[in-house]
C-alpha cells in the first residue's frame, strides 16, 4: 500500500516538474519572437499602435455612452413637452454650428460676431417654439440647455473618433500617443456636461450661478426692476448714500441673458456719470486651489466670446469708469453642476468684497453698477 502511494506521489511530482519545464519553453519562445520583432519596427510600431488604439476605444466607448444617456434624456423630455417628432428635432440640433467671422480683416469683427450668435440663439428657440408654442419659458429654457448638451457631446465623440481613425489609417504612433493623452480629459468634459444636463432639468442653481446668486441677494431690497436687455434685468438700491444698480440675466430659467448689452444700456440710461462698474463671476481654478477661493482685480469678469464683453469695456472707456473683478474659484465639472456648499458660501463674502469696493473707491452721491455675470438657473430676482 505505501508503495503506491510513493509511486503515485512520484508520478505526480514528474507531472508537475514537466508543466514547469513546459511553461519554460513557452516562455524563452515568447522572449525569443519578442526579441526578433524588435529588429522589425514596422510591426513593434503596429503592436504599439493596437495597445494604444484598445485604450483610447475604451474612452471613446465611455464618452459614446454619455451622449446615447444624453440624448435618450433630451428624447424623453421632448415627447414630455409635446413634440411630435422628438427624434427630427434632435436631428437638426445635434450637428449645429456658427462659423466664426472672416478674422484676418477685424473690422466690425465683434458686431459680426454678435449677429451670428444672436441669430443662432434666435433660430434654435424659435425651433422650440414653433414645435410647441404653449412652452413656459422654463421649460423652452430647459429644452435649449439639453439641446446645447447633446450638441457639445456629438462634437466631443465625433473628433475623438476622426482622430483615432486617422491615426490607424496612418499608422500614426505619434497621433496615437497624443490621443491617449488628451482622451481621459475629454472623458472628465463628457462626464461633467452629462451631469450638468440632469441639474439644468431639475432647475437647480448651478456653480456659474455666483453671479447672479450674489446679485440676487441685493436685488432682494430693490423695489424698482426693469427689462435691460434680452433675457436680462435691473433693478436699482440706495447703499451707504450711493445709486446701485444690479444687473443680472433674468431667472430662474437657465440662461447667462445679454449682460453687456444691459450694462451698455443701464450707462446710457445714466448719461454715462457712473463711478465704477463692478463685475462678478465663477472663474476656473488652478489644480491645487480650493473651491469658493475669492480674488480680485481689474477688468470685467466674462466668460464671454467676445460681443458681451466687448461692450462694457466700451462703454467704460467711453465715460473713463474704472472695472473691478471679485472672482470666485472653482473646476469645470463645479461650474456647470449642482452648486457646492463652498460656492454657495462664498457669495456672502462676496457681498462683503463689494460693499468694500464701493465705500473704499467711491464718493457718497455716486452710481455704481454692479453685474452678476453667470448662468442664473434657479436663481430669481
């Protein structure tokens, strides 16, 4: 009896010793043909390119699915709100585009600009409502979010794609290496608009809401308001014996208004004697910095392409009105999501960077206009 199992443990222990030995080989024969393809660089770059390309698949994959859950949610909402052909309407807005304005002569190039923009804006809430004319305005507003959402998504998707595609067909490893690089921050973008479409529908105030959230909170004690421009409202206080005038973009729908053309006009409407313009914004923060951090400095806060922008500092020039920026920091996923309890917090100390801008820097008797600048989502006036 114990002679068989000697025998058997012996079988066993050749059986094992022979897998190793086998394993071994296969392995000195995978080093060996690793070994020969490196003398062949076309095929070590092939392989190289077949790793890299798997890789870069997986984020296209992942960004893919952000924008199939984006439109499956854009779908929804318009068969909610009455559309007949919710798919058709999808289709038209997923791939539209503004081309920017012939730049290599700038002349006018900022009034060129605006048009496009505007008629842009125009033609799209015009698609809405011709679709479905009984739309409240939070509602049209919520639609055109989700329809910018879904636009920016396609655009993400399709250049990656374009990329990786000409990259095989190049046989580009160069291409290939760059791609991977920049694909997982595209996927954070993806992430982060996918997001933000679900906040816009619930009507939450986002991060870009500061702003307005700051210039809420003293329209509050205002008892005159007034249409300034489109989508955007004024209404005037009386500070520490100083005229403030507050002009935000008019909520709670989910729009940033026309805050340039308002200051132009609230300016005009002053017969240009304003003592200082005040504008505050979100602003994107360096990695490192904390969330609700406050700067400040010169110059308008804007976000903006150019039109916007463009037309405060006009009109400051114009009259010699000194801008100020307070700031409030935060990411990209943060300014275009739920508002953070930090940011929030934040406008508080805002108002106190204000107030302290308008005692220190003006004279008692003199108008200051203050511009919320931001997505006011959520937020009243």
């Amino acid at each position: 009896m114990s002679l068989i199992i000697v025998l058997a443990q012996a079988s066993s222990q050749g059986s094992q010793n022979g897998a190793a030995l086998a394993f071994s080989y296969i392995f000195y024969i995978f080093f060996i043909a690793l070994l020969a393809l490196s003398f062949f660089p076309g095929v070590q770059q092939k392989t190289q390119i077949m790793f890299l390309s798997r890789d870069v698949e997986q984020k296209l994959q992942m960004i893919e699915n952000y924008l199939k859950d984006s439109k499956s949610i854009t779908e929804k909402l318009l068969k909610e709100k009455g559309f007949p052909d919710p798919k058709a309407f999808l289709d038209r807005v997923i791939d539209r585009f503004v081309i920017d304005p012939v730049s290599i002569e700038p002349t006018d190039i900022i009034n060129r600009m605006k048009l496009l923009m505007r008629s842009n804006e125009d033609t799209v809430r015009e698609m809405i409502m011709s679709a479905n004319p009984n739309l409240d305005p939070m509602t049209r507003s919520q639609i055109e979010i989700s329809a910018e959402v879904v636009n920016a998504l396609n655009l993400i998707f399709k250049v990656i794609r374009h990329y990786l595609i000409m990259a095989k067909k190049l046989n580009s490893i160069m291409i290939m290496y760059q791609l991977q690089m920049v694909a997982p921050i595209y996927v954070k973008y993806a992430e982060a608009y996918s997001k933000a479409q679900k906040v816009f529908l619930q009507g939450i105030p986002i991060g870009d809401g500061l702003g307005p959230l700051v210039a809420s909170k003293f329209l509050m004690k205002s008892s005159q308001k007034f249409t300034v421009s489109k989508d955007t409202i004024a209404g005037t206080l009386e500070f520490e014996g100083r005229k403030l005038v507050v002009v935000k973009a008019e909520g709670p729908m989910a729009t940033v208004g026309t805050p340039g053309e308002g200051v132009q006009n609230v300016i005009e409407r002053e017969g240009g004697k304003v003592s200082r313009i005040i504008t505050v914004d979100a602003a994107l923060k360096l990695e490192g910095e904390e969330t609700g951090t406050i700067a400040e400095g010169m110059g308008v806060a804007m976000g903006d392409p150019g039109p916007e922008k463009i037309a405060i500092e006009r009109v400051a020039v114009k009259y010699g009105i000194p801008i100020d920026a307070v700031i409030v920091k935060m990411s990209m996923e943060e300014a275009i999501t739920e508002m953070r309890k930090e940011v929030y917090q934040a406008a508080d100390k805002v108002i106190d960077y204000v107030k302290r801008i308008i005692l220190e820097r003006t004279k008692p008797g003199s108008t200051v206009v203050l511009v919320g600048v931001g997505n006011t989502a959520g937020i009243a006036q």
